[in-house]
C-alpha cells in the first residue's frame, strides 16, 4: 500500500478551515496544503504579525485573525465573527511550559491545549459543517486526569506531567464530543490525530536552559519533520473516517498514516464525561445541539 501524503489530499474548494495556531510548525504546513487544494483557510493566531508573515509563504485564499486560547473572551470575540466553516482543527498546543496561569486563572497547558479549544469548539459547532480534528499526542500516555486539581493549584507542579494531562483531555474531549453528536443524531465528526515526534517549535521550550539543550538536540536527530507530523492532521481532516478515530503513523513514530490505539486512560468514558462537566463550569459554554 502507498504512502498517503498532502499530494493525496482531495480538493478543497468552496471550503471553508479553521485553524488554531497555524502560523508555525505543524499548524502552518497544514494551513498551507488546505489552501493549496483551494480551501478558505483562516489562520487563528495568538499574534497576527506572525500570522501574516506565515500566510506569506502560502498561496491560495488564507486570512489571518487574532485569537489567544489563553484568554475566554479573546475565543469569544473570535467565535463571533465567523459565519460560518467545514473544518475546525484544534492545533495550537504549549508543551512542558513553566507554571503560569491564563487570563482565567487555569494552568497553562490545560488553558491553551483542552479548554481554550472547548469553548472554541462549543462556540463554534453550530456554525461547523463536516467536522471536528484535534491534535493530541503519544504523551497522552502519561496523562492522568486530576478532576479534583485540574490546574495544579493544590499539588507539586510537574511540566511533562501537566502537558501529558492536557493531551489526555484532547483524546476524552474527541470522544465525549462525538457521543454527544450521535445523541442527537448530528452527521458531525469529532476526530483526533498524533503527529509523531515531528520537530516544531515547541521542543526546548521550558525555560530550562540544559533541558532544552538536550531536547533541541535529541530532536534534531530523531524527530520527523512538521511536513510528516502534519500528514496526520491533514489526513484525519480529509479522509471518509468513522467519527473519534484518533489517527497518527503506523509505527507511533513513522509508517504511514492510519487509525492508531489510545491508552486505556483514554477509552474512559466515565472520566470523558465528568471532565466535560468540569470544563463546561471552568468556561461557561455548553455542548450547543
């Protein structure tokens, strides 16, 4: 079987995509082959100068707009001024990050990666009309989900820790959006992708000068590049998949493209939906079909 690859991707036109944090890395390598296919590609982004300078390597129909994950009014004002799309992706991600708190007062990784995307994503979804693609991570692995100290204000802050819970709630988030859309009998999509160890901008990124040095190091050495790690977001965007198939390489690092398992953690129902509870009090937005 052939490698499916972004030349592989179907046409986009007449389509309108949203992505979060596609002004670099995977983000922006995705953004670009949709509007090469003829996608209306809008760029949401925490800083339009970098935004703008990204959609200048891109051809095709691409708009740049101001969107901080950190901050709920900021993802408010975002989601009210789209009409209407086909695809969200929810890319835009922090990775192992000293602690700090969003405008809200939610630790950061959990803030950026889960619930700035779910209130994006409840905002958004009556406005959707194909689907939904999340991008989580192999370190779900390590995740375990704290309902009763989900933003780190009562336990030993651990960075790799906090960043694996966070990609945790990505995979639950997929798969209790998709129950719900069955519930009601939506043909929405709610799906998820892994890109690998791909090299992006996030790896020596945690404020510990050696740590860094050596992540940065080891990254250049074994990492895929983000044109490979984007494959799988791209894929899971534009192939005809049952809805919570979590997509990302055969081998978890390379082979091709193509539904991958998930931790047990992940296939928890029950936590699935007491931490879509949770999230619906931490952001005042609800599930609205």
């Amino acid at each position: 079987m052939t490698d499916w690859t972004a030349a592989d991707l179907p046409s986009f036109a007449g389509r309108t995509v949203i992505i979060t944090g596609a002004n670099s890395g995977l983000g922006a390598v995705t953004a670009r082959e949709l509007a090469r296919t003829g996608a209306t590609v809008i760029l949401a982004v925490r800083t339009p100068s970098k935004g703008e300078a990204a959609a200048q390597q891109m051809t095709g129909d691409v708009e740049v707009r101001q969107l901080d994950l950190q901050d709920l009014s900021s993802v408010r004002r975002f989601a009210d001024g789209v009409d209407k799309l086909d695809v969200l992706i929810n890319n835009a991600g922090i990775m192992a990050t000293p602690y700090t708190l969003t405008v809200d007062g939610f630790e950061s990784q959990i803030g950026t990666n889960h619930l700035g995307h779910f209130a994006l994503t409840n905002l958004l979804l009556p406005k959707v009309g194909d689907r939904v693609v999340t991008v989580s991570s192999m370190l779900h692995y390590a995740g375990r989900i704290n309902l009763d100290d989900l933003n780190w204000k009562s336990r030993r802050y651990s960075a790799w820790l906090a960043y694996g819970q966070s990609k945790l709630a990505n995979l639950l988030f997929t798969s209790e959006l998709q129950r719900r859309l069955e519930a009601v009998g939506s043909p929405l999509r709610s799906l998820a992708a892994h890109p690998g160890y791909s090299q992006t901008n996030l790896q020596g990124a945690s404020g510990r000068k050696l740590g860094d040095a050596v992540m940065s190091a080891a990254t250049r050495i074994v990492a895929t590049d983000a044109a490979f790690g984007a494959r799988q977001t791209l894929y899971a965007a534009s192939q005809d998949l049952p809805g919570n198939t979590f997509i990302g390489p055969r081998f978890g690092q390379f082979g091709r493209s193509q539904p991958v398992g998930r931790s047990r953690a992940a296939r928890d129902t029950a936590t699935a939906t007491a931490l879509w509870d949770l999230s619906e009090q931490l952001t005042g937005t609800k599930f609205p079909l």
